[in-house]
C-alpha cells in the first residue's frame, strides 16, 4: 500500500508515513518490514512496558492480491516475555482489513493516559476512550465494538483480561477469540492502555498481474480440492507406534507426507496431530519429564481427532484460504460456542499436565482465548507447577488449597482461571514460568521449561533437533513455527533452490543427532524461508504442502511484478533474519545467551518412551547455524549484512 500510519499514544497524534519501494524490496511487508523499523525506532534496552516501545500490526505484501493462504497478520514489538525481539502472527480477517484501510502497518508509540482504542473508519482515524470496555473479555469488546463503534462491518484486534493485568504471557484475539498469542504482546497492549484496533476500510489492493496471480491461485485451489477417502483417526496412533519402532526413518517424502498432511489439516485440523505425534515423542510430556509410556493410547484417545471435529457446527477458513483447518464447535458440557481447540493447547493442557479430560480442555481454551492468554504458555506453567507441589516446593498452603496433582483436572482448571485474574497463586504464575521459577526459587528453575524466557511449544527437540536448534536461535525464542528437520522436509525449497540439501529417501534415526553442514543450511534455509512467508503474510500450513505445491516465490513476483529468483528472496529472508538479530543486540541481549533448559535437550537423556537416551549437541549446532548465515559463529553476531554465504 506504499505508507504505513503512526499514532503516538501519549500525545494522541496520528500520522501517516510513506514507506520507500526500497523498504519492500530489500524487506517485503509483514515482519520484514516491522524489523526494519522497529530496529531503528526502538531505542536501545527500552523497557518493552514503556513508552518507547512499539507495537505495530502489519499485513503481508501478498494478502488481498489474490494469492491464497495469505491472510495472515502480524504484530511485534521487543517482548517483555524474553526482552528480545517479539512476534505473533494469526489468521482470521484482519489482516486484509489494515490493507483496505490503506496502510501495510499501524504503529502505536507512547502510553495513553486512559484506555482507548483506535478506530480507523472510511479513511478517518481517530482515538476513542475505551474505559467503557476495559475489564472486558475479547469476545465482549469485539462484540461491543462491532455494535457501537458505528462502523458498517469492523474486524477488530483486541486484548483481554489478561493483556490489561500485563500478563507477561498474554495475546491478542481477532475473530472470537484467534489468538496471536506468543511473545507476551497483549502485555504491551496493556502496558499503552491500548484495549481494541478497529479497522473498517474501502481501499483497493492491488496485483501487478492478477491474471497471473489468478491462474497460481487456481492450480493450488486444484490440489487443495484433492480429497481421495482417508483412512480413520485412530488409525493415526497405530501409524505413529509403527514409526516409533523403526530404527530407520522414512523422509516426508517417502510418506508422501505432504499430501497426507494436508489431508489430515482439511479433515481435522491441527487437532490430527494429536495421537500420532505423542507415539512418535514429538509430543512433550509430563513437563518433559515423561514420555509416550506415560500418556499411552488408553489416554491419548480420549484426545483422538474426532473427539474435536465431531462437535464442529461449522468450518472455519482464515481470509483467502481454501483448506479451513479451524471450527466452531459446539460440545455438551461446555457452554456456547468456542473455536476448536488447536494441537498445541490440546497438548499444552492435556498430555503435558497428564490430563486426558477433554472437556476441561475445551472449557480451558475458551476462557484462554476470551482471556486473551497463550495457552502453550498457560499450559506449561500449570506443568511447572504440578512439578513444583510435587516436589513439595509448592504445598497446599501456597496453592489455595488446590491439590495440583498430574492430571487433576479440576484442579488445573482452577489455576488456569487464577492465573487469568491473577488471583492468589495465579498471581505467582502469570507471568509464565522463568518470572515465577525466579519468585518461587529453591532450585525450581530446573523445571521451568523455556527458552530465553518463553515457554517451548509442543514439539520435542530430542525427538526433531531442528527445533531444539530453532528455539535457541530464532530472534524470538522457543518458537516453533520456524522450522525444524521435518519443515525442511516438508518445504521442498531444494525443488525451486537445486543447490539445497535433498534429504535421503530413509535414513537411519541416529543421524538426526549429528551436527553436521548440511542440517545448518537446512535449518538456515527455515529460518529465512519463513522470513519471506512472514512477509508476504502468508499461513505455514500452506507452505507445508511444499513448494510444488504452494507457489509462494511465483505468486510474489506476480503480484509485484519483480523478477526476483527463489534465491533471491531467500536472500532477502536473510536479510530480515540479521535485522531481528541486530534488535536483540541493539537491546542488549547476546545470542549466546539465550538457552533452552537442560531437560529440553535431554540432559540428562529420558531412560523410556520414545526419546529415551536422546540428547541434543546444541552448542555445535548453534554455531554451525550462525556460520552458514555468514555470522560470528562465536558471538552470533551478524557480519555480513545478513547475506547467506556462497553455501545458499
Ligand atoms: S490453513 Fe488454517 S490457519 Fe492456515 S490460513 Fe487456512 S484456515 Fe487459516
């Protein structure tokens, strides 16, 4: 859209802010963009709670072009989770709503004396008080908005309780309660006293070539609409206990995992990855301390992937995608009706607490997402906590009386409300598990899983080092939706960038665990292959049907009518990846000293279940990472303005 548009939270001025060609081309939209100026405009160690910090909701360079999968939107902002660099990223509609507006980006500086929320309405921007709709959960406020804000049809961002009582792990909701829930940004939101963005535009975007973009679309759409009869879930569980066995492991490929994923994603959604990947040991349990053999099938079926699509009344799809992996359910015992409930909460609040109550889970998410709270985070402070009264740091005394036992299900419903309302214990643990482990003390950091702070998702880095790897090294730490082994599988970026590493069609489990060149510019080529999907806006799910598959450098160049290669925006992905590392520098962070816990990485090695004897060489790998992006391989620090080196 060519400008972006500030408003300065303290004094109350709006302004708009044309943004160069040169930004687009060397940064594309999206988080790309928001790193270029958010590493200028942030000073140095700012506190990520005061007024010099900034927020932004950006929309991504392809979204309203005519491309599909690409409603994706951003927000970021230094993280008072991990004081690094913070994003979050969610679906919904409204991301193609801050382009109709006429802007790629909304900038917020500075703190309101008084709740407010900005509304930007046919071309008029203005902020109004909101003190009428703080205190409000974000079902409420949107639905409150959509009635009173006098717009025709607002999409609208919101926080929750919990970003207003600066929850460190709080989030922002679109939609009914979707959240962009990690990196702790609905604490920011708080912190400026900034409570909704309602966006209500007219604007046209446009597509340098949209016959182009249109034909890209059509032939995906083709593949998508692909749908042979697929086996039924249960039989997920008996093919993750196969793979478990095999000392060898077939490459995504050999699967043909690509088409099955995305077969799975329509059917079920991310709930199909429930049983299949606790058997394989992708799944964390028992706040990592357990394995498959203590959330065996008898439980994990009680999470089985029907059990949240039966309840589906209607399927849900983000703007401009045609798979619709979410749901709207309406489930007997929980009351109204609430988005079904995704992979990582299920095991967040299920197998990593050993609670197999699939109606509590559902109950959890729902005051989560009206809450506004990450429920990854939620989910692996109540592990942390479970683990602490076991241990006998936390008694009865401390807890309220609530008996935190694993898998009392009552009982973590509890927390989970009293961390939402920072209630009693809650209050402890609201701020995830590094703040609470600090405040608790008596060795308990050794059970506060995270990485630089923010609690890791579900998705074990002894059984895929990938992730290890990219928890300890991405910008914002413990983030999953980078990459890992199995993304680079699935992205098949050797298919558009031939000097790229293809995996063996099978190759032997142990191999996984060795550091080695070849694995550092896989896992190089996720970091900065999400970069440029993070700037076009775009939905991992669909890059994980392959780039075969999922045009992304194609539909990019035609709708801005560059000729830029693969490697090319790779390249730029690159770039964007070193500007995010110099923000955490700039603050005050040094790469080396972001950590995963111990447990995490298998030491010491679990003795049973899948990951048993399995330990993570982080430091090579780390170092290995830093050197193929053409970085100090000692200090992490970029050198070479981010270029990836002759390798790439
Ligand atoms: S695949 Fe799912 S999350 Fe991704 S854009 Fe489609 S509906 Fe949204």
């Amino acid at each position: 859209m060519g400008k972006i548009i500030w408003v300065d939270l303290g004094s109350g001025r709006i302004q708009e802010e044309e943004i160069n060609e040169t930004v687009y081309r060397e940064c594309l939209a999206g988080t790309g963009m928001a790193a270029r100026i958010l590493l200028d405009r942030i000073p140095p160690k700012a506190d990520p709670l005061g007024p010099d910090n900034i927020i932004c909701f950006v929309s991504g360079l392809l979204t309203g072009t005519g491309s599909l999968f690409t409603g994706r939107w951003m927000v970021a902002a230094k993280s008072p989770l991990t004081g690094t660099w913070g994003d979050a990223n969610c679906g919904g509609n409204f991301s193609p709503a801050i382009k109709r507006c006429g802007y790629d980006g909304i900038f917020f500086k500075g703190i309101s004396p008084h709740p407010v929320y900005l509304c930007i309405n046919d071309g008029k921007a203005e902020l109004r008080d909101a003190n009428g709709i703080w205190g409000k959960d974000t079902k409420e406020t949107e639905a409150i908005l959509k009635k009173d804000s006098g717009c025709r049809m607002p999409r609208i961002a919101c926080i929750g309780q919990a970003g207003e009582n600066i929850s460190l792990i709080s989030g922002i909701a679109n939609d009914g309660g979707r959240m962009a829930a990690r990196s702790g940004l609905g604490a920011v939101m708080g912190s400026k006293k900034l409570k909704a963005v309602v966006l209500d535009g007219t604007k046209r975007i446009r597509s340098h070539d949209i016959t182009e973009v249109k034909r890209l679309s059509q032939k995906c759409n083709e593949n998508i609409q692909f749908m042979p009869p697929f086996p039924p879930s249960f039989v997920l569980a008996y093919m993750g206990a196969i793979l478990r066995a095999l000392p060898a492991q077939p490459s995504t490929e050999t699967l043909m995992f690509n088409t099955v994923y995305k077969l799975m994603l329509q059917k079920w959604g991310t709930a199909s990855l429930n049983q299949i990947l606790i058997e394989i040991g992708d799944s964390p349990i028992k706040n990592w301390k357990g394995s498959n053999e203590d959330f065996g099938q008898e439980h994990s079926e009680k999470m089985n992937p029907d059990v949240f699509s039966d309840c589906v009344i209607v399927k849900y799809h983000c703007y401009a995608c045609p798979l619709g992996c979410g749901g709207i359910c309406h489930r007997p015992g929980v009351s109204g009706e609430t988005h079904k409930p995704e992979y990582e909460t299920v095991l967040a609040l299920g197998g990593l607490c050993l609670n197999d109550d699939a109606d509590s889970i559902f109950r959890m998410n729902e005051i989560l997402n009206r809450a506004g709270m990450d429920s990854i985070s939620a989910g692996g402070t109540v592990a942390f906590a479970i683990e602490c009264f076991e241990k006998g740091i936390l008694t009865l005394a401390d807890t309220d009386g609530l008996e935190l036992t694993w898998g009392n299900s009552a009982a973590i419903e509890s927390l989970v409300d009293r961390m939402i309302h920072r209630h009693g214990i809650g209050d402890l643990l609201a701020d995830g598990v590094r703040v609470a482990s600090r405040r608790i003390g008596q060795g308990s950091s050794k059970y506060a899983i995270h990485a630089g702070g923010q609690e890791l998702a579900m998705h074990d880095g002894r059984y895929d080092p990938g992730f290890a790897l990219h928890n300890s090294v991405e910008a914002t730490p413990g983030r999953h939706t980078i990459g890992s082994q199995m993304y680079y599988e699935l992205f098949q970026l050797w298919e558009k960038v031939p000097d790229l590493p293809e995996p063996g069609l099978i190759y032997m489990k142990r191999s996984k665990y060795v550091p080695d060149r070849e694995k550092a510019v896989a896992a190089a080529a996720c970091s900065t292959y999400m970069n440029v999907i993070n700037g076009a806006g775009a939905c991992l799910y669909g890059a994980l049907m392959g780039t075969k598959d999922f045009p992304l450098f194609a539909w990019l160049n035609a709708a801005t009518g560059w000729q830029l290669s693969p490697r090319d925006y790779l390249e730029i992905g690159a770039h964007i990846q070193s500007l995010k590392q110099q923000f955490n520098i700039k603050q005050g962070i040094k790469p080396t000293d972001i950590k995963v816990t111990n447990r995490a990485l298998g030491r010491p090695p679990l003795t049973a279940g899948a990951n048993r004897g399995r330990s993570v060489a982080i430091e090579k790998m780390v170092q290995d990472y830093w050197d193929i992006l053409g970085w100090d391989p000692k200090t992490g620090t970029p050198l070479s303005g981010g270029k990836m080196d002759q390798e790439i």
